[in-house]
C-alpha cells in the first residue's frame, strides 16, 4: 500500500502549482464546464459554445486537458470523422467546483464593478494635481 503524498500548494515548489497556472486559463474553466453535464460534445459544439475563442486555441486546451486526465477525446470512423470530447471521473470531479465558482462570479460581479468604480473615484480624488499658478 502507498502513502498519499503530502503537498502544499503555498510552497515554491510545490508541484501542484502547475494546476493554478492551468485554472488561470479562461478557456479551460468555460470548456471544462460545458463538458459538466457529463454529456459528450462535439469540436464544433465546443466552439460554438465558448464565445470568442479561435479553432487552434480551442484545439490546443482540448489536447492540454486530455493530457491532464481531465477529459477523453473519442473518435469514431465516420465521413467526415466525428470526434467527440467528454470529462473523465477526475474532470467531473472539478467541474462542481468550476460551477460554484461560475455562480459565484455571476452572482457577485456587479459588487466587484462597484467596488472597482469606488476604489478608482478614491485613487482620482487622492492623487495631486499640478498646480494651474502661472510662475513666470
């Protein structure tokens, strides 16, 4: 039987870092949570689906995340090949989190638009204005 390894994600050198650094990608968030449902999808669903995002990003997180063990790519032989994209266990088990972040963020971004507008009138009123003397 082995011991589960022990790590801290505060320490430099954590190797579980490299999971921030993939979260801090937005297209992974939003595809992982499209796949969250446990239905699979299609490339172009996918893409239709995330507003904004390019063929060969969308490509490129696709490949990240199946190399991550977070999600299967299926091909099936048909003219023209169909090639469908579904979380694995571990991916479903991030997706609730991805979801509760998602709410949050919905339910909460006004208030962060509030409190930036109120922090940025307060930078404006502090910072010093040069003065309008004439000094000639």
């Amino acid at each position: 039987m082995t011991e589960a390894l022990s790590y801290n994600v505060y320490s430099r050198n954590c190797p579980a870092r490299w999971f921030f650094d993939r979260l801090a990608e937005r297209w992974v968030l939003l595809i992982i949570g499209l796949l969250r449902d446990g239905k699979p999808l299609r490339f172009n669903e996918l893409k239709r689906q995330v507003d904004g995002i390019s063929q060969k990003v969308l490509s490129q997180k696709l490949k990240q995340l199946e190399r991550d063990g977070l999600i299967v790519r299926q091909v099936y032989a048909t003219v023209p090949v169909t090639v469908e994209y579904q979380l694995t266990r571990l991916g479903l088990s991030f997706a609730d989190t991805i979801e509760k972040v998602s709410q949050w963020a919905e339910a909460n971004v006004e208030q962060m638009f509030q409190a930036q507008q109120q922090y940025d009138a307060q930078t404006d009123a502090m910072t010093p204005r040069p003065s309008m003397r004439y000094l000639g």
